[in-house]
C-alpha cells in the first residue's frame, strides 16, 4: 500500500462499554465519519452477542458486528499500528480498562488515541476523584496523560490523551466561562439544569425511569451534585478564575437533550444586546455553538452536536441559557470532536449533521 493510500485510510475505531447508550451513540455517530471505522465494540456482559440486537436502530449499519471480549480487544489494538480508542465504560470500570489497553499497545509498539468519556479521568488527581467517588482510583499513573475540558475551551490538549466532561458540565461550562473569562459578572453563580432520562443510562432505576418521571418534574442532588467540582475545576483551567458554582440539577419529562441556566450578579451594566454580542464573539470561531436572541430549545439541538445559547439581563443580573444533547454534545459527539483533534483531522468532520427538529 502506498503512503497516500495509507494516509486515506480510515482509522481504527475502538468502542468500551458497549451496550450503553453512550456507545450506541458513538457507534452510530462512527458511522457517518469518512475518516474512522469501527473495529471493535466491547462489552464484559454481552460478548459473541449481536450489535444490531442491543442496538436495533444500527441494524442497517452493524448487521454482522459482534461484541468483543477484554482479550479480542486488547488483541486488536497490539496489532493495530494507529487506533482510536473511546471509552464509554461506566466510572470505576473505565481507568482499569483503558489502562491494560494502553500497556498493550506500548507493549507492541502500537500508537493509541484515547478519549475517556467516563468520569475516571477529569480530575486532575487521584485524591480529588477519590474525594468525590469514595473509591479507589482504577489508574492514578495515567492522570496526567490525560486533560479534561470542553473543546471550546481548550484549542489543543497538552497531553496526549482526554478526558471529556460529563453532559451537564459541559451545558454549563459553556454558559459560564465566557462570564467568568470576560470578567462580566461576580465568581457566584447559581445554576439550574434540566436533563432527559437518557442521562440516566440504560437500566431504569426508581427516579430515573422514563415511565416514572415522564410528565413529571423534580430535582435531585440539589447543592450537592457530584459534577460541581468537576465544573468548577474546568471553569478554573479555562479561566483561571476559582467560581462558586451552586447547582441545582432537575429530571425532565423527555429522552434527549439539556436546559441549563446560569445566573449571576453583573460587575456592571450591560443590556441584552451587548451580553449576547459578548458571547457571539467569544464563540466566533466555535462551529458547534450558536449564539441567538430567542430562547434556545432542546428540539433545535437534539440528536445534533451543536449547542445553542441566549442571553437575558436586567440591569443588574445576567441569566445565559443553554441547550446541547446529552447523548452527542455532552458525550459522544464531544468525544468525537476531540478524537478529530487528536487524529489531526478538522473538529467538525463527521459532526455536522443538524438536529433531528422533532425529536
């Protein structure tokens, strides 16, 4: 094969956690990437099982893909000169796992493009994560190879892997850096988020279950939700500013999608106008974020991998709006923005697609 050839060719695609939602995401975002084929799906629970049949939707896509065991996969990637290697194994699961990979692949001197969408690699220490999950870290020496932000933070990871934040940070990091990054408003901000029942996984739970919470509203973890300090961590590396972040996270009676609002005190006077000229400008040479007048609505976005945003003031308080799917934006579509990066390819190949509009 020829160097050109080569070049061409598309890069192997890895997919941990198989059978969730988040991988069926991936998968199927994979699918419509011109630069990346699926190699493998892993899944501890299901191997030898049929894609299609966890995934019906992708039946026309996957007809013949089998889940991979631990060893297929970790077989796969030493042989594999260059893969890309996304994990949407739960957290607790995905550092140990992520780590045995990348030790093969060193092993046999194979080259290895990972992004975690697990919670296991936002921290930027063992004791902060341990802080917040009250378990032992799965691979505290991998830490460091790995950075989290939003990629409209952050134009180029500074290590070789990353961590991509979780839905609702991601909702909110994007409302609040630019206040916080322009100087705009006090470090106080008081947040309120709505998410779909597909942020609760795959296996319904009492309180999260789509039949239980469908027509119904109600929060949970208010003041106490364990992403908080995952947001203000990564408010900080984008800003250098350390914000008050007092969350309040709700179950909405819908399957996709995230309604953040972030309120703050403004350090001085700005219309509506100028707040929302303010934020078109911070994110001008962001593809996937959309600044408007008129209130963002999930529908506009869901199933897509943009964000919308809108602004309201009163003189003295300032409330940004945001809107993204938690499947795409807030995860796979994310993580795919960033394995773009790490591949070398443009940030929205394969993520272009708009929005389904009645989701």
């Amino acid at each position: 094969m020829s160097a050109t050839a080569e070049s061409c060719a598309p890069t192997p695609a890895i997919v941990l956690g198989g059978t969730g939602y988040v991988a069926g995401e991936l998968l199927r975002l994979i699918a419509g990437h011109p630069r990346l084929v699926v190699a493998a799906v892993l899944s501890d629970s299901q191997p030898g099982s049929s894609v299609a049949e966890a995934f019906p939707h992708l039946r026309s896509t996957y007809p013949d893909l089998n889940f991979s065991g631990a060893d297929e996969v970790q077989e796969l990637i030493r042989r594999t000169p260059v893969s890309a290697l996304f994990s949407a194994a739960p957290h607790g699961v995905s550092a140990a796992l992520v780590d045995r990979l990348l030790i093969a692949a060193a092993a046999a001197g194979a080259r290895v493009h990972c992004v975690d969408i697990s919670a296991d690699f936002r921290y930027s220490s063992q004791a902060a994560y341990e802080a917040v999950y009250r378990h032992p870290h799965g691979a505290p020496a991998r830490i460091t190879e790995f950075t989290c932000a939003v990629p409209e933070h952050l134009k180029k990871s500074p290590t070789p892997h990353v961590a991509h934040p979780g839905c609702f940070a991601t909702a909110t990091l994007l409302a609040s850096v630019p206040l916080l990054a322009l100087g705009l408003t006090d470090t106080r901000l008081y947040v309120t988020g709505i998410t779909g029942s597909t942020g609760s996984g795959r296996k319904p739970v009492d309180g999260t279950h789509h039949p239980l919470r469908h027509g119904d509203l109600y929060t949970y973890g208010a003041l106490e939700h364990r992403h908080v300090p995952e947001i203000a961590a990564c408010a900080k590396q984008a800003t250098g500013i350390e914000a008050d972040f007092n969350f309040v996270p709700h179950s909405g009676p819908f399957a996709r999608g995230i309604h953040v609002t972030v309120q703050a005190s403004l350090k001085n006077s700005l219309s509506k106008a100028q707040a929302l000229e303010a934020l078109k400008s911070f994110y001008a040479d962001c593809p996937f974020v959309r600044v408007a007048a008129a209130a963002p609505r999930v529908k506009d976005v869901a199933a897509s991998n943009y964000s919308s945003l809108s602004a309201a003031t009163n003189g003295n308080s300032i409330a940004v709006m945001s809107v993204l799917d938690n499947l795409n934006k807030g995860a796979a579509g994310g993580a795919l923005q960033w394995m773009n990066r790490l591949l070398g390819l443009a940030e929205t190949t394969g993520l272009t697609a708009p929005a389904s509009g009645w989701t």
